[in-house]
C-alpha cells in the first residue's frame, strides 16, 4: 500500500511538472523556455487560435503542435504562448474572427484554412512578438509555392521580397498599427503605419474579390460568408500574380499578372474613397500610398515614362440570339503603346486576358502577333453560352488610350453555334 502511495504521489508529481514545463493550451506557458507573443491582423480580431508549429527529422520537415494560445476581442489580436526549448523554424497558424475594414462585417478565417506567418530559426528570440497577417500569409504561400517545404532560407527570402512589394520595412517584425484610426493618429512609427495602409489595401482587395465573385452591386452588398469564401481564395489569386526570385543575392520581387497589378492598385486607390477605411487611410498619411503604385510600375508598365498605368479593357458580344455560342474568334488591332503580356510563344500570360464565361467547358486563348500590333481573342465551350462580356483584357498603355482606339481586324471575326455553324447578327464590341 505504502509503495502504491508512493508511485501515485511520484506520477502527480511528474505530470505536474510536465504541465508546468509545456503551459497550458491557453498559451499561458511556464516559467522556463521561449516566450513567444503575437498579434493578428487582419481587421480587429474579435476571438481567435493560435497555433504553434515547429518542425523535426533529418531534413526539419515534419511538422508538429508545440503549444496553443486562445485570444478574445480584449486582446485585439494579441495572444501568448511558450514553446519550450524549440529553437527552429517557427510557423504560427491563426483563425478566428475579425471585423473587415473594408465591410465592417466580421469574417470567419476557418482552422482548416488558417492565416499564417512564419520566421527563420535565427530571429526566434524569447520576447519576440510574431504579427500574423494576410501579408505574411503571402510569403509563406510564397515559400511553400509548388508543394515546396518551408526552409529557414525560403522563409527569409519570401519574407524578404513581400516586405519590399509593399513597401513595408519587415513584415515579420514590424508590428502594424491596430486598425482603428485614433490609435493610426496617435502613432508616430511611419513603418508601423505603413504596415496598416497595406492591410487596409488587403482589406479592400478581398472585398473586391467577393463583389465580383458573388455578382453583388457593391462591396457593401457581399455578405459574410462572401468575404470567408474570398479571404483565401483573393490571396491564393494574389500569389499566383507575383513571382519571388531567390536566385540572386538579394530576392526581387515582380508582379506577373497584369489583372493582380490592376486590381491591387485599384483596391489601394479606392480604400481611399471607401467611407469604411477612408479615415484609416487618412490617419495613416501619405507613409504607405505609394509603395504598391511604385512596386506595380516598376514591374508590370513599360520604361516608356508615358506608359504608366495598366487599364482594363471589356470584350462584348451583344445582339438578338436565338440559340447559344459554341465559339468566338476576333482579331483586335492594338493601339501603338499598348502591350500585352505574352510567353515565348506569344500566347497571352494568365491575368493578361481572363474569361468572363464561367461555364463547365470553357477555354480562352489569346496570342499577340509577333510585331505587337494584333491580338487574337478565341473562346471556346461545347456547352455553350449567351451574349455579354465574354472576356477581360488587362493592358498597359498610356494614359490618353480609351476603348475608342482598338479596331477589330477585318474579316477576323468567326461565331459560331455548339454544332458549328455560322452564327450572324451578332456584334463584337471593346469597352
């Protein structure tokens, strides 16, 4: 009996310092091992989970849960939790609800499609404060692109490069100015406040995404489940339009798809306007209005100074249709100073040209002749489809370019029903 008294008061003994040692799941953690403090951002946080991962194996590739933190809307974002003796490359995984700037409507960022950030094993100090953003999210969407593994150098890198498109000084430690404009008013930290103008753009992106995904008449109109939906999918659309390389000494960061660059430069000029996130613009000043502008002109618009903006272009068939469209082909004369992006082959690059035809079936090509001064626009879906826009052009052309000055190439154009016949009646026009 003495002995089975003995093991019990032994087991509570150690389970108690095993406890002590971990911290409990609500990131409490104990008094020995590394501290580490975090923010989310993506609006104002209302709740939320944090979780802390780090990695293991030979090749660091196993992911595990070291610790856990819960936060509610008196911490604004913030949470708290120790990890131990770890000192590895360090991912922080947050979902939750927030209060979106753009719609004031609160967002659910879902477990199963967390917000994330992650740092190199040689920035994880006891103290530090790691911000989770939609920002980072993006490096490390960047890091992991194509199934990759997050290494510490892919971590740096992409970190490195997101920071510089938007303009902010290190989004890893950098901690953005909380999204409310009596504290962006009060703050004097300019890099802190950037940070904020760049989420707020985030913000207005996202937004946007959901509006035209969800054919609303206006951001005010998407609802909440519309901006859940959009959250990751807006920020899977922005990573696919920027390329990150890591081969020179210093990352370079580029925008790659035209209708990315367009869209984020909009969303940054209308949450200037937005009644929503017009007084956090403002109290943010002037710190952060520019970086997206220069990053988007620097890498998408030609060298010609004339030759700064990039303008979206509608194509539209409109007339009295009896049946439905099987195909389209249309060749556009493009005014001189106009380009599209194409590869080698001259096929146009994704985010140059985009369907307006979101039927089962659907393929859009376009190839741009090899002296630039043609575009052919063909659209295909066996099931069919009705009069309309039916495709997007996104271009960079000088600012006195309207709709006014593309032509349609004579005889270029062929409709066609599903069965292959001629359709006529029909008109082709650029707006």
């Amino acid at each position: 009996m003495k002995i089975t008294s003995m093991f019990k008061m032994m087991l509570i003994a150690a389970t108690a310092a095993f406890l002590f040692a971990c911290g409990g799941g609500g990131g409490g953690g104990g008094a020995t091992g590394t501290t580490v403090n975090g923010v989310a951002q993506a609006g104002i946080f209302t709740s939320g989970q944090a979780v802390f991962k780090g990695y293991s194996g030979a090749a660091k590739d196993k992911e595990f849960i070291l610790n856990t933190a819960t936060f509610v809307a008196a911490d604004k974002g913030k949470f708290t939790a120790n990890i131990g003796s770890y000192a590895g490359l360090l991912k922080v995984e947050v979902s939750g609800i927030y209060l979106d700037e753009a719609t004031q409507k609160s967002v659910t960022i879902l477990a199963s499609a967390p917000m994330k950030s992650a740092i190199p094993s040689t920035s994880v100090t006891n103290g530090m404060t790691v911000p989770v953003t939609p920002i980072t999210d993006l490096a490390v969407s960047k890091a992991t692109e194509g199934g990759a593994k997050l290494t510490d150098s892919s971590v740096t890198n992409n970190n490195k490069a997101i920071s510089t498109l938007f303009g902010i000084d290190d989004i890893v430690k950098t901690i953005p100015v909380a999204s409310d404009a009596s504290a962006l008013t009060t703050s004097t930290d300019n890099k802190q406040k950037a940070y904020t103008a760049a989420l707020v753009t985030i913000s207005q992106y996202v937004a946007e995404y959901a509006k035209t995904t969800s054919s609303s008449a206006s951001i005010t109109n998407v609802s909440s489940n519309d901006l859940q939906t959009a959250f990751s999918a807006a920020l899977m659309q922005l990573s696919s339009g920027i390329n990150v390389d890591t081969t020179s000494t210093t990352p370079v960061v580029t925008i790659t798809a035209p209708s990315v660059a367009f869209n984020l430069n909009q969303a940054s000029a209308n949450a200037a306007t937005n009644s929503a996130t017009q007084a956090l613009v403002t109290a943010a000043g002037t710190v952060a209005s520019t970086a997206i502008t220069t990053a988007i002109t620097n890498t998408i618009a030609s060298s010609d100074p004339s030759v700064r903006s990039i303008k979206l272009f509608k194509l539209k068939i409109s007339g009295n249709l009896s049946g439905t469209i099987g195909a389209i082909q249309v060749g556009i004369g493009l005014p001189v100073g106009v380009t599209v992006k194409v590869d080698s082959n001259r096929l146009t690059l994704p985010g140059a040209l985009e369907s307006q035809e979101t039927g089962s079936g659907t393929q859009l090509l376009g190839t741009v002749s090899v002296d630039g001064a043609v575009l052919t626009v063909g659209l295909i879906n066996p099931n069919g489809f009705g009069v309309g826009s039916f495709a997007v052009l996104y271009c960079t052309a000088p600012s006195s370019i309207s709709a006014s000055d593309f032509n349609l190439v004579s005889g270029s154009i062929k409709i066609k029903d599903t069965n292959g016949a001629n359709i006529t009646g029909l008109t082709i026009t650029i707006e």
